[in-house]
C-alpha cells in the first residue's frame, strides 16, 4: 500500500488537504469534486487560479463531460501530458484557456471502494505521471473521501 504523505493524512478540511496535495506532487493546481446527489461531480475545493468562464464551467460537473467527468464515468485515473494536445475530445476548450498542460485526474472512492468524486492535478508544462505517482494520487485521493458531506 502507498504512504499517503502526512500533510494530506492530517488536513482538517478539504482545502487543506488539496494543498497538501499540490504541494506533495509538485503541481501548480488542483481540483476535489464530489458526487452529489443529483449524479453530478460538485467543487469542494480549488487550489490555484482558474478564468471566470472555467470556474464557473467546474462548480457543477456532469459525469462524461471533461477530465473529471470521464474519469468518473470510467472509475479511472485520466491523464494528458499536455492539455492542448488532446485529439480524443474529453479535454473541453475552456480548460485549454487555464495554461495547463499536464494533467491526472483519479477517482474519489469511498471506504467501501465506491465511486465518491474526483481529484485532480495539473501543471503548467509537459508532464507525464507515472504508475507510482498515479498509485500516489489514488491513495491521497481516498484520504481526501473523508471531507464528503
């Protein structure tokens, strides 16, 4: 089993948490949503800056439609190296507009191993995640299920 770093472990809230995620991975934003229940993912928390039309695009995500909802639908990590780059068309234009480029979103899952959000990470340059920080990130991510209301 992957150590979830003692930042995140610790984080008293969802944002905390966020950051100590951010900050474990290097990474210059984030993202934790929640499934609701309505079926859609809902922001919990943001670390870093997003263009008012992409904050206003995150705060409600429908399962299927771009990086957090795929991997939702999928119950999967989702990665690109670089945003700006995708020919599969899960990347929605706007998220072109962050200055992103390298990216993963994991699955949320709660302590029975069922579907609860979606964390993601990006960086502003090229970035490929590899299979030990993808287990990483899963396991942060599952520390992070707590913080669902």
């Amino acid at each position: 089993m992957t150590a979830v770093p003692h930042d995140v472990a610790s984080a008293a809230g969802a944002e905390a948490g966020l950051d100590a995620v951010v900050r474990a991975f290097g990474a210059d934003s984030g993202t934790l949503h929640f499934l609701g229940s309505d079926g859609q993912l809902h922001l919990a928390a943001l670390h870093g800056q997003l263009p008012p039309p992409v904050l206003a695009q995150v705060q409600v995500i429908p399962v299927g439609k771009g990086m957090a909802g795929e991997c939702a639908r999928l119950n999967e990590p989702v990665t690109w190296c670089n945003l700006n780059q995708d020919d599969r068309g899960v990347v929605r234009p706007a998220a072109r507009t962050t200055g992103m480029a390298g990216s993963i979103v994991v699955p949320v899952r709660g302590s029975t191993g069922e579907l609860a959000g979606t964390l993601g990470i990006a960086n502003r340059s090229d970035r490929t995640f590899t299979e030990a920080e993808t287990e990483l990130l899963l396991a942060c991510a599952s520390s992070l299920a707590r913080f669902r209301g």
